[in-house]
C-alpha cells in the first residue's frame, strides 16, 4: 500500500454528521514523510456558544505546508506551537449557526481561524482574525484561500514586496500552489511582467503556462542554474520565493541591477533537520539588489481593499482561481500529505460541507 493508501485506510468509514463536532488533532510530532498516525480523530458534542460568542458550522478548511511545521511544536509567527493532543491550526470557512454576540448575525459567513474541527464556539477574538465574507457575486469557497490569507499572501507579497514593473522579468518558485497560482497571473496580467514558473513535473510545467507564465523550469528534470540563464540572459528583476533552499541560492546567481527578492515562503525546508545555509546572500550587495520577508498578517489593514480587487479581477477574468480540493473532512490528513507530495494543483481545501444554502 503506498502512503496515501494508508492514509484511505485510517479514515474507513469515518463520516462527520451535525449531531457533533469532529476534530482532528495532533497524535505526534511528525518525522519525516507524513504518515497517518501523526494525526488523532475525535469525536465530541457539538460545542453551545457562550455570552458574547457565536457557533460556527464549518463549510471550508483550507491547507498550507506550515501546518506540518505547527505539528512539530516549531515557533511559527501569528501561531502558537502545537502539542500532542492539541487541536491542530487551520483558517476555513463557516457560516453563524447561532449568535450571542453583538456584532455578528447568524447566517453570516466568516472566514478566520477555525482549526481542523467541523464546529466551533468562537468569541470572534482579535486572535481568531475573523473577518466578513462579502459576497461579492462569486461562491463562499473562494473566501477560503483566493479570497482569503492565500490571496492577500500574493498580493502584498508581489505589489507591496516586489514592486513590480511592467517589462519586468519575474521568477516564481512554487508556482502551481496556492499562492504561486495567483502570483503567475497577477504578475502577467495586472503587472505586465514576463513571468517565468518554477514547478515540479511535466504536468506542473504545463499547468503554469496556462497560467501567466511565459515559460517554465521543471526543478525535477531541469537543471535549474543553466535554465534561469536560458530564460533570463539580461538577469532577474523580481524574485518571488516560495520555496527557499537551493532554489532560492540560484536565483542569487542571475540577478539583475536593483533586483527584488521576495520572501514569502520555504517549503523545502520545513521537514530538514537543519535548516539550509544560504553562502552567497552576498550577491545581493554587487547588483544593488534587496532581499525582503514579509508576514501577511501585517497586511490585515488593507484587507478589504484587496479583497475588493481581487474579486475585481476574477469578475473580468484577469484572474483566474486554481483549487486543488479534497472532499469529505475525514481526509484532511490526506490532503496535508498530498500537498507535502507535491500533488496539489492551485491552492489546498477540503470541502467540508460545501456551499451554504443561504448567505448574505
């Protein structure tokens, strides 16, 4: 049996119904490859809202590689480290079942921090980041990620980060994931820049062309140093880094005058036991060039704003949405390996309940 097969097996006739709240929750910290006794299913009551708080019934959960990194107890920023038998981290979508708080009605849909539960009481704290989802004419499931932390992640990343240019060439690692999905066409559509995709697989590779960019790298096949001369012969103007390691120790040989480096994520060393030292940062100094980290959650105060464009542009089709979704709760294990497999095609969700029949 390979090692999703396994994960199909832990979860043989688990089904979630509304007469309680199933959770997910951590079994042991993970080593290595992810496998399914990393992860403990619980079964409780569903949870009856407080003085001051609401019930969530979560429709959406979304899925991102530092959900591994939560597991392990690392000290990861915006949340706090996991222990074996804690609840583990995840922003999703829910709808307000009932209300015992002032600001917020049942049948509103919400989008925060939910965790991997199908029922929440939550007294909507600063902490939860909780946030309205408008409707904006298009399905709750887009408020899950493109319309949520993934798309502000590529927002403020690519405008506020990299300023990008029109004319510019901009090289992309993780380009086939959530927030890589959105940068490729944010970048050649809105930006004007000449993207270049980095992505692992044929299938990958083709998957980016269809999606802004201009060409693609294969990491598995390709050799990554000789291709970024190929593609870039008069340097790379804009980074925009999602993976880390040796990718991001090639880039730094090929960069153009006053080149940018964005710092948004790096998912080949979330499961190293050291992490990767990067020796040539230094060619940063000879281009003029800045290398720049950002945390999404310093971003929050442009929230709407960005919300309201990016909904904009998936209206008049300059942006177009990839998700990669798995169905049924009992197999957000699964989905969390898939991604880790590199299998996810777009942005991770699990479709807990799908779309509410109601919403505002």
């Amino acid at each position: 049996m390979n090692m999703l097969g396994e994960f199909d097996a832990k979860v043989c006739g688990k089904e979630i119904h509304d007469g309680s709240n199933f959770q997910w929750r951590v079994a042991r910290a993970p080593q290595g490859v992810l496998l399914p006794d990393d992860f403990s299913w619980v079964e409780s009551p569903t949870p009856e809202p407080g003085p001051g708080e609401v019930l969530l019934k979560t429709h959406y959960l979304g899925l991102a590689p530092v959900m591994r990194m939560y597991m392990q107890g690392a000290v990861a920023a915006g949340e706090t480290p996991l222990r074996v038998g804690d609840l583990i981290h995840g922003r999703g979508v829910a709808q307000i079942m009932k209300s015992r708080h002032s600001d917020w009605s049942e049948g509103d849909m919400v989008q925060g921090q939910i965790g991997w539960q199908t029922y929440k009481a939550s007294a909507m704290t600063a902490a939860e980041k909780m946030f309205r989802v408008r409707h904006h004419g298009l399905p709750a499931l887009y408020a899950c990620k493109t319309l949520g932390m993934t798309g502000l992640s590529a927002h403020a990343g690519l405008f506020a980060c990299g300023e990008p240019r029109a004319g510019d060439t901009l090289v992309l690692s993780g380009a086939a994931g959530g927030v890589g999905s959105i940068v490729s066409q944010l970048a050649a559509n809105i930006a004007g820049c000449r993207v270049i995709g980095i992505a692992g697989g044929p299938e990958k590779c083709t998957l980016i062309r269809q999606q802004g960019c201009e060409s693609a790298i294969d990491y598995k096949s390709d050799d990554l140093q000789q291709r970024l001369k190929d593609f870039c012969p008069d340097g790379i103007d804009c980074y925009f880094d999602n993976v880390g390691g040796e990718t991001l120790a090639a880039v730094l040989e090929q960069l153009a005058l006053k080149a940018r480096i964005v710092l948004c994520g790096s998912i080949s060393e979330y499961a190293r036991a050291q992490p990767f030292g990067l020796n040539n940062y230094t060619r940063l100094r000879s281009k003029d060039a800045r290398m720049q980290g950002f945390f999404v959650y310093n971003h929050l105060d442009r929230w709407e704003t960005v919300m309201a464009e990016l909904a904009g542009w998936i209206r008049d089709g300059q942006l177009c949405p990839r998700h990669d979704v798995t169905r049924g709760f009992q197999n957000m294990p699964k989905a969390l390996a898939r991604l880790y497999a590199g299998l996810n095609q777009g942005a991770a969700i699990c479709d807990v309940r799908g779309e509410p029949e109601h919403w505002a």
